[in-house]
C-alpha cells in the first residue's frame, strides 16, 4: 500500500523536478490498485498484468485490432493446411529480446508447451486442449497440429505473450511461480523492463529498437506503474498531477471532469463482476440458497447507486457485445421468492473481497441480503491474500465478490465453474447452461472502465482490448 506521503516520495524520482505532470515530458504515470505480482504469462491472473504483458515488454503471437479481428504480431503471417488441423506461422526475423538474444520459433515452442503442462498452472490450460503438437521447421517458423479442426486462429494466442526460453527453461514447471524472471523479466516488446520496487512501482523504459513491421519505438520515453490501492489517494494524486491515469470511482467522474486538465474516459469492458458461491461448502452447497441470493440482489439499484450508471445489470457471465452470444435470461429481485425458498433458515456466511476502506459494494449486497435473512459479514484481503484463498487448493472461501475477466472465445467460462465446485459435462452448451441451472454465481454488474487521464497524453484509445492496447502509441506533445 502506498499512503499519500509514499507516493509523493515515490513519484519525485520520476518527476524530477517536482511532481506536477508538466515536467517529466514523455514520462507517464499510471495506477494500478495492486501490485501485479508477477510478470510471468504462464502463470498470470492479475488483469492488468496480463495487459502489461501483452502491450508493454512481450509480444503475442497475434493480437486483436480495435474491430476486435486477429491481425499479425509477433507472427507476421500464418497458413492453414486443407483440413484446417495445422497452422503454420511465420515469425518476424528481426524480433531481439532485450539482452540481444533472437527471438526464435524455440521461444514459441517453449512457451506453449509450458502452457500445456498442468503442472505449470497457466490459467487458460484448457483453451489449449486441442493444441497436440508443436514443432519448430526453422528459426523463423512454427507448426501447431490440432486433434480437430479449427474455426480460426484460436483466441488463447492473442493473450499468452511469448516468454525466453533461454531465460526459463532450467526452471521446473511447478516451479514457475518462483522463478527469478518474474520481478526481473528480459522481453521483447516495444518497451524494456528497467526496474521493480515490491508494492510501489514497475518502471519500463522506450525499446528503440523495437521493429517498425510491429509498430515501431514507441512514442513515451518511460511508462511507470504506480501501486495505489487507496481511491482516496489515488484522486488526489490524479489531480495533483503526480499521475497521469487513474482509476476512479464512479461517484468522482464529475469532479475529475470539472477539472480543465483532466479528461474522464469510458470503455466498454470484458469483465463482469458477481457473487461467486463456493458450492462444496455450506450454506452455498444447497442450491435454493444460492437462488435465493440471487433473487435478493436488486442490480438496478447497485448499478445506479454504486456505479452511477457505469455498467448494466448482469444475468449471466457474457457482457453485451460479444458476438453470436444471446442475452441471458433476466431474474429480476424477487424477495417473497427469497423468502420462501429460505424457508425458516436464516444463513450465515463470510463474504470475501478485495480492498480496504469502506467496501460500499459489499455493505450494499449486505443490506440487501440482511432484508431476507441472510446473516453477511464482510472480509477485506489484499490481493494476494484474496486470491490464494479463492484459488488455492483448498478453495477456503464461504462467497467472494470478484470481478471476472472474459476473453472472446469464452474460455474463461469452464475455469470459473471448475473455481465455484460444480460439475458440468464437457460441451460449450453445458458451460452455458449450468449458470443458469445450477446458479454457481450470482451475478451483479456488467463493468465500464472508467479511467481519469491526464489530457497531455496524446494517442490514447481505451476499448474491450484493454486499457493498454494502444499505449506503445500515446504520446506527450511538447
């Protein structure tokens, strides 16, 4: 956690000559309420982590443009065969990483079969079930061999960033977590790592030699990630000038707008927030109580009075917007319904969630379930304690309120039902249907971002990509 003070201190090394955004030229500062951890793709979870990855020091083998269509990236063009079970890819020859080393085909290798490994705990393994073979043909080229046909391009190379195998492979799989690399990673992007302080910041600097085919230099000199994980401090730093993008609260967005030298951006995102119940444990192990939850949730009221209007009721995982996905059918609030599926039960449970502060959401969702006899009593974790509750082996949660990063494939759909104990048969069909039949989440809120940025930064799109899609392209304007 960084306190007001802290960050002052912190951001004055940046700064230079003081902290008002003016003068540190094409530096940029940018909050992230919790420290990503880990640099490492195999092993990522944290959402903006997974950005970092992706847009700032690695590449992907493809990406997305702002249509939401693969385009080229690391590989800069690709063939199927005939039955559309084997895709060749052909990669840029001129890709370095940051120690001179090339980026090869053996780096592709290495990452994907990493991937593959179970024991390596990539947390889209299952979106590479029908990955059965990787082979390197050359230097520059890489053959992927599918177990059945494929409708495209699969989604998953648009999210893991390509690691150096020269820097992990003597690294045990189980081990990957620990890795050095981790707090101090060698890539390949358009920006370089140049330092990390645990819990305050991660510093990159510009790759000057980054290729021109894959976007070039970018335009920043340096992009500083900042840990803040107080709103309060973070607003204030956002208008101080100490940083140039933050997050905000909805309940902020017009007094950030009031001021001249800030700007408000709004984008849609793939990320839904819910109740998510874990269902071996009681009292969620009973699935009238997780319906009566669910039926005790008025979503209209959270989202006009937590969000201010920045998102939309949720019914389902899916948000608006993604392709060839119908809309799920609504459940609005439904207290008598509650009421009597509880029967004369009053249930209790610990409800855990990330933050610190006053946890406005939850105590919403407390009063609301409080009105049908639940007894909610609120848990706030740092990040990493959170998660290892949620997603360790033990699984040692009652509910957590979390937001649900979506990916366009949908892959995140079974690993979020594996997460909650529910059983579901394989089939894109059954992952659809048991969150409605099965009620593993009660879902509350599809997001927007709502970022408050500072108005010198040029070049700045923020969209279902991500918040860092296009940050290789923003620029300061003398």
């Amino acid at each position: 956690m960084v306190n007001r003070l802290g960050l002052g201190v912190l951001l004055l090394g940046a700064a230079a000559c003081g902290s008002a955004a003016t003068r540190r030229g094409s530096t940029v500062l940018y909050a992230s309420g919790a420290d990503l951890q880990s640099s490492n793709p195999l092993v990522t979870i944290h959402p903006l982590a997974k950005q970092v990855q992706r847009y700032v020091f690695l590449t992907t083998l493809v990406r997305y443009d702002s249509a939401l269509a693969i385009e080229p990236y690391l590989a800069r063009s690709w063939q199927w065969s005939r039955t559309n079970t084997r895709l060749t890819l052909h990669l840029a020859s001129n890709v370095r990483w940051h120690d001179g080393t090339p980026t090869t085909a053996v780096d592709v290798r290495f990452t994907l079969a990493a991937a593959r490994d179970p024991s390596t705990g990539y947390p889209r393994l299952a979106d590479l079930a029908q990955l059965a073979g990787i082979e390197v043909l050359n230097d520059t080229t890489v053959l992927l061999e599918f177990d059945r046909p494929q409708g495209g391009v699969p989604d998953v190379l648009t999210d893991l960033a390509i690691v150096p195998a020269h820097r992990l492979d003597t690294v045990p799989r189980d081990r990957m977590r620990q890795a050095a690399w981790n707090q101090a990673p060698v890539g390949n992007g358009p920006f370089q790592f140049v330092s990390y302080e645990p819990n305050r910041r991660w510093v990159f600097a510009a790759n000057p030699d980054f290729p021109t085919a894959l976007g070039g230099p970018p335009q920043l000199d340096r992009f500083i990630l900042v840990v803040v994980d107080e709103p309060t401090t973070k607003l204030a730093a956002l208008t101080a000038g100490e940083l140039d993008f933050a997050g905000i609260q909805p309940a902020h967005a017009d007094f950030v707008r009031r001021d001249p030298e800030l700007v408000v951006l709004d984008y849609p995102l793939l990320f839904t927030y819910g109740l998510v119940f874990n269902t071996r444990r009681a009292p969620f192990d009973d699935i009238t109580v997780r319906r009566a939850v669910s039926l005790s949730i008025d979503r209209d009221e959270i989202v006009e009075g937590y969000l201010y209007g920045f998102g939309a009721s949720a019914f389902g995982p899916i948000p608006p917007g993604v392709p060839e996905v119908p809309a799920p059918p609504a459940v609005p609030m439904d207290l008598a319904s509650a009421r009597r599926l509880l029967g004369d039960r009053r249930p209790s449970f610990e409800l855990l969630t990330v933050g610190s502060g006053e946890a406005a959401l939850e105590q919403m969702l407390q009063a609301q379930l409080h009105e049908v006899g639940f007894d909610v009593r609120i848990r706030q974790l740092e990040l990493s304690a959170f998660l290892d509750r949620v997603y360790g082996q033990h699984h040692d949660f009652q509910g957590a309120v979390m937001g649900i990063p979506g990916d366009l494939s949908l892959g995140y759909l079974g690993p979020l039902v594996d997460l909650t104990g529910i059983t579901v048969s394989a089939g894109g069909e059954a992952i659809s249907r048991v969150f409605v039949d099965s009620v593993p989440v009660a879902f509350l809120y599809y997001a927007r971002g709502v970022q408050g940025a500072n108005r010198r930064v040029r070049g700045v799109r923020m969209d279902l990509r991500g918040e860092l899609s296009t940050v290789a392209q923003w620029r300061v304007d003398p």
